[in-house]
C-alpha cells in the first residue's frame, strides 16, 4: 500500500460540554494549527452565551473559523457548511497550518470526512423524537408545521401519510434545509485530508451532567436570558409566524428560555427544562460517536498524556 500524503487534520469530536474549546485551542498552539467550527448554533451571530461560542479571549488564542455566519433568522444547511469548510480548509492546508476540526454536529462531521450524500441518511434519534410529538401533538399538527418550513413537499405530502411526514420534517430539523430542496441536490465529496479523530467525553456520565448543570448556570449568570430577550426584540425576528421552528431557536437552551419568556413555566422549572435537553442532546452525540469506529476515546480529565501521544504519533506518521 502506498503512502498516504494527503494533508493532517485532527478532529476534536465530543458531546457537549466536554471541553472540545479548551482542547482545540491547545492543539492549535502546539501544531501552528487554525480551528475550524463544526458546530450548528455557532454558525449564528447573536448566539454567544448559550451556544458557548468561544469569546474573545479564545479566539485571542487561536485563529477561528466559521462562526458568526448568518442571521438566526435565517437557515443554513449541511451542505452549505461542507462547502464553506472545505473552502476553508483548503486555504488553511495551503498556508501550511494544520485544521482543528471541532465541535459537536454529527452532521456536520459526517459530511466533512465522509462526504454527504443527496438526500442525509436517516436518523433513529429524530425519528424516535418526531413520533413521540406525533403521538401527542397529531399528525396533522406536523403537517402544518412541514407546511411552514417546507411547503413544496407538505403540497405534495397528504396530512394522512405520517412515513413521509416524518421523513420530510427528520430531514429539515436535522439540516435546516427543506427536503424539497435536498432532492434537488448533487452530494458532497469528503475532505481530501488524513484524520485523527479526538473523542472527549469523560467516563462517568455523572461528571458530564455536572458540567453541564454548572455550564447552564454560568451562562445564566453571564446574561443568558437577556441575550434571547434581545434576539426576540429583533424585528427580523418578531417578523417570524413560528420562530420556534427556526433553526437556531431550536438549539438546546434557547428554545426552553423562548418558551419561558413567552410565559411557560417559572424560573425554575426552565432551568430544570434546559439541563435536561442538554443532557438529552448529549446523550443523542455520545450515541452517534459510538458509530465512530476508527476514532479514539479519551477522558479529557485523567487521559492527557495519552491524548498527546496519540497525537503526536499521528503527526510523526
């Protein structure tokens, strides 16, 4: 077998929480390299405290990539992203710097190494999630919101055919995008570079859902609440029929506070409200890392010196 001399990148993979920045950043010091976001929330300016969007002092650090780049009135899909990141990395490889690829979008992932197919693949997750609101809400219900976010395929689809529904709306929230437009679509090719993948997560389940408690908090302290109060003063934004259905309401964290400051529940219980979605979303990302065969686990607390060396093997290759 010949040599394989396509350029590095090392993926910094993780459920939320788990310290992916902190990481990336310190392998971006030690390998000249630049980081590339692979993140959903991140990809929208105003979203900063919730969606934990490195700060100034980071990003102070090391060079950032792809943040900050729509509107949260706006869309942007997977593919989009593919293409946008492999402009990026691209330019990253040719000034001889090494891409950090990090964050914590399977999606994302899956379309930068692996390529993306024309239609995404489907997701046993979000089918579990779309059926538990179709048992409460009707089906009905989620055909007039596949008629909002999509209304080419809701004209085709009868509010009688729950399979294609499903479908429709599985393919819409997991990218953004409207599956009428994805079966317009040519795929994406994978990044032309060799990848070391990185996955933190610690151990105990136990010490992750303390991160996140204590994240959420801190958050809410740094004036979460004030920040959606003035994403819903925006007037694109109050121009919106169902702002919950956009893209960036539904990161976890600031669909909770919106339903909150639309009057649902106390303080208290959406807090409670946003800590569990959060560990729901992280349970939904370890259940995807574990489909990442030839990636490498580490706990990013007790696991240093092994991460290092993984990585430097990998350079030295």
């Amino acid at each position: 077998m010949g040599i394989d001399r396509r350029p590095l990148a090392i993926a910094v993979m993780g459920p939320t929480a788990s310290g992916k920045t902190a990481t990336a950043i310190a392998l971006a010091k030690q390998l000249d390299g630049e980081i590339v976001s692979v993140d959903s929330a991140l990809v929208y300016r105003h979203l900063d405290i919730g969606s934990a969007k490195p700060d100034a002092a980071e990003r102070a650090q090391a060079p950032h990539h792809l943040l900050d780049l729509r509107d949260p009135w706006q869309t942007y899909s997977a593919a989009e992203f593919a293409a946008d990141a492999g402009r990026v990395v691209a330019d990253i490889v040719a000034r001889g710097k090494t891409p950090i690829l990090a964050g914590g979008t399977g999606l994302y992932f899956r379309a930068l190494l692996q390529g993306l197919s024309p239609m995404p693949a489907a997701d046993p997750v979000m089918r579990e999630a779309i059926g538990a609101e179709a048992a409460e809400r009707g089906w009905a219900a989620l055909h007039v919101e596949l008629a909002r976010v999509d209304p080419a395929a809701a004209a085709r689809i009868r509010a009688t055919d729950p399979q294609r529904i499903q479908r429709a709306l599985e393919v819409y929230r997991l990218t953004g995008t409207p599956i009428s437009e994805w079966q317009r679509r040519q795929g994406v090719a994978p990044l032309p570079v060799r990848t070391l993948k990185l996955i933190l997560a610690p151990r105990d389940r136990a010490v992750l859902h303390r991160r996140i408690e204590t994240r959420f908090d801190l958050m809410l302290a740094q004036g979460f609440l004030d920040e959606v109060r003035a994403l819903r003063a925006m007037p694109e934004m109050a121009a919106v029929t169902a702002p919950l259905d956009l893209p960036a309401v539904r990161a976890v964290g600031y669909r909770q506070a919106w339903e909150y400051l639309d009057g649902n529940g106390d303080a208290v219980r959406f807090r409670d409200k946003a800590i569990f979605a959060t560990r729901q979303l992280a349970k939904r990302q370890l259940t995807w890392l574990r489909g990442e065969l030839d990636a490498r686990w580490f706990d990013p607390h007790v696991d240093g010196e092994r991460l290092a060396g993984a990585v430097s093997t990998f350079v030295a290759r």
